[in-house]
C-alpha cells in the first residue's frame, strides 16, 4: 500500500516528533519519560484449553442471517471487555459443534458468490480453537446440508471423535460422514423419512422418523453402511410429537415431548433402545398447563442432571416460544430437583461443564443473555452488549 | 453524559432495554398468537365484498393475526413488497415448502396453506410473525416451519413467507 | 426437488380435498362459495417510473455490513405493509445511484468468497428499477473502489448519462469510467491526492484534493483524458476544512465548511470555478455555534433551494454526529428561508423531487425515518418497522 | 443535549424504544464525547504504577473516554477480544490508517495515534466509539475516519480499531 503524498509527509513528521520526544522530556524535569512506540500487527490468541466458564453463543443474526456468527464469552467475568473473547463467523444460520480434543470447532456454512445472489457453496469450516482462524475446510456438495434453527442434532462426532456427521435435508435426508484426519468426505448415509444425527454405538448414528421411529446406522471402517434398523414406533409426529432436541449423556438420551412428557433412548447399541417415558411435570402442577418450549430447550450438566425450558398455558403453537422457568432433572430418580424461575423469558439454554454448572440463559426480550447457577438456581449476572442480534443457540465450551 | 447517569439511576435501565426488540419478542420469543381480541380489518379483496355468492375471507394481511398465517413463522410477505400470495419484486418463489390447515372465519371452512418462501434477498425484517400452530420438528418435513424452505430456489438467501390457498382441507361436520 | 414419501402423501390428501370442496359446499346452502386454489410463483414488479412520493432508504448495517441494503419506500403511504414496496442488497457498505431514464440503479459491492474472509471481488451491480432484479454486473479490479460511509460523491453519472464514474481509494486515488451501454469499463483516471467525482462539464468530473483545490478532469470520447487542470485552494483542510457533501443543482453546487460557510462551485466549465463562500448561519444566531453536521448532511429539492441539517454548540468532533435542525436555503439570495426543528435529532436527510418536496430524515436515536414537509417544514410521519438497522443514507427516488 | 432530558421526562414508552440501540446513539448520532465527568480507572498497565521515573498512563481502554480514542469511530477492539493496541484472535490489523493527535493526561504530552482497523470479521458489534476529533473528509486520507481502513488485508471486512501509541507529537509547550 502506498500513501498518497500528503500522508506520507504527515508520518514524516510524526517520525520525526518520536526522535525528538527523548531530548523534549529530558527538558521537563518532572514529567515520566514519555510513553514507548508501540509494536503494530500483534493479533491475540486463546488458551488451548477453554475453561469452565466459557460458552460459545451462536448469534445466528435472524435479521442478516449471513452475516451469523460465533461469539466466545468468558461468563466469569464483569465487564463486556473481559467477557468477550473473540468471534468468528458462520453464514447462513449454520451448526457448530466444538471438539476440545482436537482444539477444533466445526461449522457448516453456506455462501452465494454473490452475497445473497449467485452460485451456492456449501462448506463444513474448521476452526482453530486457538486462534479462532480457519484451519480446513471442507466443500459440501449437493446443496443440501441442513439449514434450520440451530441446533445440537445436525452434526455429531463419531468413531471416537475421529468423524463428523453431518445431517442433511434437501427435503430428501440423509448424513455425510467426514474423515477429520484428512478432512473429506468418506460417505453419504441416505436415511429416507429420518432426520438429523444421534450418537450411536461407537461408530454410528441414529436419524428420527416421521413414522416415529429412530433409524439407526452402523457404520464400517470404511464409512459405508454396516447395518440400518428400524425401532419400533413410539411416538405419533401428529398426536404426541417428541422435540427433536435431546439431553445427551455418554450414550443415554432423554427426548422430552411436546406435551410434556419424555422418552429415554439408549444408543449404547446398534439399535436405538426406547424405554419408558415418563412425565416432566410433577402431579400437582399439571392443570398449569407446563410444558417445555424454545430453540434451546434442553442441556445436562456433568453432575448428571439435564435442564429444560418450560413454560406454563402450554398451547399448539407455543412449543417454539421459549419458557419463563427452567427445571432441572435427575433423569435416575425421575424427578425434578430444581426450578429455576427466569428473571424475565428464555428461548434458548446452555450449561456449562465441570462440578459447578452455570446456566446460560437467551433473554430474547432484550437479545441479551442471563446466567444463573446450576444448582441453587440464584440469577447471577446479565451479560450484554456483546455485538449480538440474536443468539438463537448457546453452547458451554467444552 | 449526564442523562446516561441519571438514567441508570433511575432503574429504567430494564425497561429501556426492550426497544425494537420488541418485534424479536414477539416473533422469537413466541408471545404472539392470533388473539380474537384484536378487531379484523377488511381486506382488499374484491370478491369479499360481494356478499354471500362470492368466495368469502376477511381480515388484515400484514397482520400477524390474519387467518391464514395459523402456521407460519418468518417475515410476512405483504410487508416487504409482496403479498400474502406473492413475492416481492426481485425475490424468488421456493417450489417446496410447509402447509398448515387453517380455519376460514369467513366461510367457516378449514383450508390447506402452502407457506411458500421468497428467496434470494436477505431477511425482509419486518413484520415478524410466528404461530407455530401445527408446527412440527423437522423429522416431519411437510409441517415443518423450522428450517429454511428456500430449496430448490437458485439462492438458499430467506427473505419473507407466504400463505397461499392451495385446497380446501376436509370438512369436520 | 422432491419431497419424501410422507410429504407426498400429505398434499395428495390436500388435493383430494380440493377435489371435493365443490360438493361439500354445494351441501351447505348458507355457505359461499369456498376460495379459489391460488397461483404460487407470482412475483411483484415495480412501475417503470417511481412516484415523487417514494424514497430509497440505504441501510448500510453498520454491524452487519455484508448484509447492507436498499429499501424501496413509499412515504405517501401511512402502514408499514404499503410503505415498503421492495428491497435489494448492497454488500459492504457499497454506494448507490439511480438512473431514471435508463430505469437503473447502480450500486458498488464487495463480495468476499467466504463471506467475510476469502478472495474480494468488487462489482458495480446494476439493478433492474421495475423487477428489483440484476440485469447486469461490472467487476471493479484492483480491490479499490472507494468503501466508507456512504454518501453521493462516490458515483457520478456523466456524459449525458451514458456513463458511470465510480470513485477509487486504495488511500491512492482515482476513477474508474464505465460505459453503461456496454456495460464495460472504458477508462481509469489518475486523480493524485484527490477524491471523489463531481460533474463537470459535460464530459468530465472533478475531485476534491486534500490541499484545499479541485482537479478537474474533461475527457475524451473514448474515455481518456482530454485535459487536467486544478483550481487554486480555496480552502485549508486543517483550518477550514469543507464537507465532501454538496448540494448538487444542474452544473452548480454548494459545498459546506465544517466551521458553517458554504461554498458555491460553478462545474459547467472545464475547470471548476469557486465563488465566494458565505456563511449558512444569520448573525444574531452565530453565538449558538451552529454548524452543519452527520452522515448524509445536505440535500437540495426541485425548488431551487438545498437543505442542510444544523447542529449547536459546534466542536472539533461533532462534524459527524448529525443535527437538531434542518435549514433550508436559497441559494440566489444567499438566506435561509425555513428553519426545520426535528422531532429529536438527524443524522441523515433527502428530499423528494417535484413542486411539493418533502424531507426525510434519518433519527439515529430510534434509526426510524421522519417525515417532513419541505415548504411548511411541518413534521408529517415517521416509517419505522422497516426491516432497517442503520438507514445511513437517504436519497429522494428519480 | 436537551432533547435528550425532555424526552426522557416524557415518560417510559420513549424509553423503551431506546434499547441496545443505545449503542447506535453514542456512535453513529454522535453525541457520545469524552467528558472529564466520567472518572478514569486505572488502566492494566505495569508502567503505570511505577511512578514518575516510569512511562504512565491511566484510564480504562474498554471505555470510548480512554485518552487514546481522541480521533477514533468504530468498535473498540478492547471489547472485541483485543485491546487497546493488538487485533482479536484470528482477524488481521490494517497495515494503513488513520492516525490522530491525542493528550495523555497522565504525563501532559501529545501521543500520535494510528487507528489500524482490525480486518477479516464482520463488526465486532460491541462499544461503538465515536469521537472525531480532528478528523476529517476522506479528500484529507490521514485524518479520515470515515472509510473503511481494511486496506492491504486479505479481507475488507471491517471488525474493530485499535489506537496504538506511535509516537509523542511536537510539544507546544
């Protein structure tokens, strides 16, 4: 880059003040020494590890959805400048899912060549944790990776981390499985009338069907399929429809329901294993009408317990508005062991990982975000201000 | 600066923090249903006036509350240079898309809605409605209004919805 | 595009329905008839012609800047649905300019291949006044065109229309002409140390130089220089700087100091010729420290007369903050004929043509838009639910 | 500044439209100006503390009243996972710039600032800083703030701008 004249000779001048800066303030006896040049280009980084208490917030920006993006926050801290970390951007409403073993996020994205116009390219980027840079990335053909509310069920690691799926929906679904070694594509898992990516056995997935059903695929060391069943029917997508947002822990899942109920699903197998579902509403409240509700409405903790986003007057209709309380589940009991009341309305939770879960909380009155702790349930601070239009979807860091 | 100081003095700090957000909370936040308490405007439809012999529908269609919109969630088309069964000028129709079944006060009847999604300029940013009624997670994709349905269209860019009458759904009595 | 099997199912239901609707209603008297099964696909159009009445709204998005755009809006109108007639993008704070003769609007755009990272391309896009559509796309080598707030100095159409000189800054200056019929670019000018285009004479432009001079260049038929000449400085841009931002009638303009004068420049010869400035404030009033100030700052109407938003108390630092006050001009006596009290504060305005201007203004407070009218200086309305984040520029449609 | 209390008399509706649109107000309105009303932290920095035989300066770089921010308009990359003078992870500073004049309270002298914008992300979004002083048109490139400084990155995407002390200005004293 060149200055045209008249700057140059304006750094001219500047340059030429620092050399005499040393002679000037030896001159005024009472004064410190004048501040020291400072170096130009220093970008910052990120520890390796991120820890407890850090969420990632998807901003997937509804009003300029390509225009999305990635927000790290540090919720131990007061200030906006001490929260935020840094940022990095996914375009088009995208998924992220973070593998903190290989100090890598992953994000699917979708761009036109011409902003909102022009030729569409798919791409799974790969971020550095570290430096919040692109890594990799890989091209994602066929238009069809899934775009819709954000969400933890459209990518999921397998193989022991070594592999993502990536669910797709074109309407038509299916999975593309990605080797993350080498970062391509090894296979595509057509999965006719289910939708999105459940953890598996060890290498597999499960997708949900309309019929009500799980489908699951096992996989063979090559990508290609090894075996897919069918379960059962458990539930009527018209008449008691489950969310298709689980808690997941290891390999135990709890899908609650829209009207308020919730199904456990071992996926220790090849097969999905449905049991009993049973009510997320304790007796004595059931005429209030609680159900759960959100974009978000479901994270555990690592104390073993999962949280969902209620709200009370459920209705058809209300099951996508979010919840004024969040109940907390010790799934072995089958019991509520906590109600956390918000300060004003959630659309979407988060909780973070360690002996001492916060819960992140989208306000989306004011976009901001609320925390509270996980396990007195006490509101603890409200963070906003963070360049977020709306953050549709958290994380905790992992 | 004073007035900063004063302000956040004065505890409206919470208050002052709901804004235009307001459209967010009522979209995203799900507050809004269709409520009977707000009045139907008549709409600018030539056959509605026409009494009895002419196919019948009322009400406002850059309302969240107009009939047909019982299971959308997006920008309303009619209030970005479109209407409630057109694009706006520049945009492109989505071919696939979710229906809902929504109830007619007009004619009494129940009639299928195709939600049809323009495509290929950024979010229309008004009017934001969400009604969800019927709406199911996207394993059932013909009701599902949580994904982007600008599929098939030459961009994968969601600008607003629309309702468009596509049948009539079967008569219950 | 094909639906999976149980969506399939679902609209043959649906068609079943309508197949049969006839007889049912037929079976109930009372009823009208039910309404027809409508068309999908239609898309609106535009008239050839915009109304007086009608304004193109620049949303920059300043926090969201690769999804900037233009929003077509009637102000005639009194609800949000029949005030916004359409909308189209403009990609990182580009710049834009109608032709109403040729029915065009061209804009500057740049495209990143990953949205915010990747390869840049710039392009001039011209879109289509009636469809709102692309009919045509120039690509602007050499990742310079002038990027910053927006404004109406960056795009000039000359010789007769039938080109487009797009402004460059990369800092170093120059323009790029482009022949609108072919839609090629014909030529680059050097404008050293000298920026933005201004008419000039009928095949030519000037540009404002930092040393206080305008260049001002006349071309020839194929596009090259014909003639550079400069005027005398007239000003000091440390001392008393102008704004960038004239008011623009035919081949004269008013260019506004920051310090409240305002200098007339005669563009109708080959060489610019700057009159003698005169001071925008009455003398009684100079105590108050009024001077011009904001974004989009100044405007001139089919009256004769320009406007210029005003603000009190004037300091080094508030040339950008906007105003409480829009005065309007005539230029021929030199006198403001109407003061303009705004509802809160401005920060950018346009006027509509015609005999009944009406003013638009930006209220950075609320980033509504307010109307005004431009004889009366009676507030009218205010459009807001727009869609909008930050309607920087205004600019009355052609 | 007047309007401002008025309308605030007015009552709580106004208010509520204002919002994290408050940030808009303090950046692109403009009314946002270092005041000495504010009180100045201490600021992160060793030297600072060490007394007079040290380099010193005080304030808070998060804050738009920081003596640094003199000249500047954009978002603070203090807020952004940067700081006064280093980019956010995984963006790239400006090699060109703006630079202004700007009094160090701390020890009475004029810094040269160079404003280099952090580059390759979309607006950092966060503590918007409009201060101005001394700026002028882009005809006048060194002392423009009001173009887009992502020049000579690999993306033109503007993030935020950092203030990095490059030099003492000629003293008037």
């Amino acid at each position: 880059m060149t200055y045209p004249a008249l700057t140059r000779r304006i750094c001219a001048a500047a340059v030429l003040a620092v050399a005499t800066a040393g002679a000037a303030s030896a001159q005024t006896e009472s004064r410190p020494p004048p501040l020291p040049i400072e170096p130009i280009g220093i970008v910052e980084t990120l520890p390796q590890q991120y820890p407890e208490s850090w969420f990632l917030l998807h901003d997937a920006a509804f009003f300029h959805m390509s225009d999305g993006k990635v927000i790290v926050v540090d919720t131990a801290q007061d200030t906006v400048a001490e929260q935020i970390q840094g940022t990095f951007n996914v375009s088009l409403i995208g998924n992220i899912l973070q593998s903190s073993e290989r100090g890598e996020i992953y994000a699917t994205e979708t761009f036109h060549s011409r902003g909102t116009r022009g030729e569409r390219r798919d791409y799974l980027t790969i971020w550095d944790q570290k430096t919040l840079s692109p890594v990799g990335e890989v091209f994602l053909p066929g238009k069809k990776r899934f775009m819709g509310m954000p969400g933890r069920e459209a990518l999921l690691l397998l193989n022991k981390g070594k592999w993502l799926a990536v669910a797709n929906f074109s309407p038509a679904s299916s999975a593309t499985i990605i080797d993350l070694d080498t970062r391509e594509i090894i296979s595509e898992v057509a999965t006719p009338g289910c939708t999105f990516v459940y953890p598996t056995a060890t290498r597999g997935f499960s997708a949900l069907c309309a019929d009500g059903r799980f489908l699951s695929t096992t996989l063979k060391a090559d990508g290609s399929i090894d075996k897919q069943v069918r379960t059962a029917s458990f539930f009527s997508s018209d008449d008691n429809p489950i969310f298709e947002r689980p808690a997941v822990m290891g390999d135990r899942a709890w899908f609650p329901s829209i009207d308020g109920m919730v199904w456990p699903v071992d996926f220790s197998g090849a097969q999905a294993k449905v049991g009993e579902a049973w009510n997320l509403v304790p007796e004595t409240e059931r005429a209030e009408g609680w159900a759960p509700g959100g974009i978000g409405i479901i994270d555990e903790d690592d104390l073993g317990r999962f949280y969902v986003l209620m709200h009370p007057d459920a209705k058809d209709g209300s099951q996508n508005g979010g919840g004024s309380e969040v109940w907390v589940y010790d799934p072995k009991k089958k019991s509520r062991v906590l109600r956390i009341p918000l300060q004003e309305w959630g659309l979407s939770i988060a909780v973070s990982r360690g002996k001492q879960p916060k819960l992140l909380v989208t306000n989306p009155v004011t976009m901001a975000v609320e925390l509270y702790d996980g396990q007195s349930g006490d509101y603890l601070k409200t963070l906003t201000g963070l360049g977020q239009e709306t953050p549709l979807m958290l994380y905790g860091a992992k | 600066m004073k007035f900063l100081d004063r302000w956040i003095e004065q505890g409206s700090r919470d208050l002052a923090q709901r804004s235009s957000r307001r459209g967010l909370l009522k979209g995203l936040g799900g507050f809004l249903v269709g409520t009977a308490s707000i009045p139907l405007l008549p709409v600018a439809r030539a056959s509605a006036a026409q009494g009895a012999g002419q196919p019948q529908e009322e009400g406002d269609p850059s309302s969240c509350d107009y009939w047909r919109y019982c299971a959308i969630d997006g920008f309303l088309c009619s209030c970005c240079g479109g209407s409630a069964n057109t694009c706006p000028p520049g945009t492109e129709m989505s071919p696939v898309t979710w229906i809902g079944t929504c109830l007619n006060p007009a004619d009494g009847r129940n009639y299928v809605i195709s939600y049809n999604d323009c495509c290929g300029k950024s979010s229309c940013g008004a009017c934001l409605c969400q009604r969800d009624e019927g709406d199911r997670p996207p394993y059932r994709p013909d009701k599902t209004n949580d994904i982007n349905w600008c599929l098939g269209t030459t961009s994968a860019a969601y600008h607003c919805s629309t309702a468009i009458v596509v049948g009539v759904a079967l008569e219950e009595s």
